[in-house]
C-alpha cells in the first residue's frame, strides 16, 4: 500500500499524518513517530510511505488549535483495528470538545459496562491522535491517565478545549 507522509507544526509539537489521499490513517507526534508506524504496519501490513502534501488535513489541525474546535470532526479516518477497537475509536468521535468521560463509562456507552480496561487498550492503541480524541478520556478518579504523545500533550489539550485536566468528570454544558 502506498501511502502519502507529512509533517506539520502545531503548539504541541511536529505532528505526522499519513493518508492515502482519500482518509487518514495515521495521526501522531513525531517524537512517538515509532509507535505510529507500527500502528500503521499492524492494521495496515506494510506501506510505502512517500512524502506529499495531503489536501485539508493541515488546515484543519491548524484551524483546531487556533480555536475552532470542531475543525477535526470531518476528517474521513481509515483506523483498521479490531471491531471492539472501530467501536471504541468510533465513539470517542462523539465526546465533545471541552467533555471528558471515564474508561468506565466509554465501555457502557459502547454497552460493555466491564469492559474498561479493554477501552483502555483500545484507546492506547488509537491509529489518529487528535481526529479521534482519545484525549477526552480520563481516569474514573478524574485524575489524568495514559496517553500516547504524553500527559503533557493531554492536559494541554483537555485545557485547550476548555475542559479540565484533573478533577471530577465535566461536560462543558454543565
């Protein structure tokens, strides 16, 4: 499979897309560029990854952090992954910026109330940083947990979104 690589700057670091014109595949920082291309190769199988500009992406990872929130929602994905996977990746597309949720009550929102350590896994194993914001989901203590570019990157980003980085569950409508 070919694919096209770019790197573009945000406030949180160097960040690489891959894609393949059509959706993205791979979302990460490039200081965890390792573990995005052995994501890649897991539910892809081997790519050739060739330098190109990838139309939009870009400008509306730029568009999210000067503000527009919502810039990242349309943003087509192509994750592979298990189905348990596609179904956690899919409905962390649905927690709002400025809203955090627990692993606990991701896994009930997908109707697996036990399952929040395998939402835990599913999350850390998420291909699309940011487009899928895996960010939005913290302990069941309110407390930060893991996150794949760092709990630095994560409470920057719940802060940038308005939301909390430490604390009681919120939703930015309460």
């Amino acid at each position: 499979m070919r694919l096209f690589r770019e790197h573009v700057l945000s406030p949180i670091g160097t960040i690489l897309l891959v894609s393949d014109g059509e959706a993205l595949h791979a979302l990460d920082f490039e200081d965890f560029e390792s573990r995005a291309l052995r994501l890649l190769q897991r539910y892809h199988g081997p790519c050739e990854l060739v330098p190109g500009r990838i139309a939009g992406v870009a400008e509306r990872i730029a568009a999210y952090f000067a503000g527009e929130l919502t810039a990242l929602a349309a943003i087509p994905v192509k994750t592979g992954g298990s189905e348990f996977q596609r179904r956690v990746w899919c409905a962390l597309r649905v927690i709002p910026a400025g809203s955090t949720m627990s692993y606990g009550h991701l896994a009930a929102e997908i109707g697996m109330p036990t399952a929040s350590r395998a939402v835990g896994l599913a999350n850390g194993a998420n291909p699309v940083a940011l487009v899928i914001p895996c960010h939005r989901v913290i302990g069941a203590n309110g407390r930060l947990t893991g996150y794949g570019g760092g709990l630095w990157r994560k409470a920057w980003l719940l802060q940038h979104e308005g939301g909390t980085a430490a604390g009681p569950l919120r939703s930015k409508a309460a």
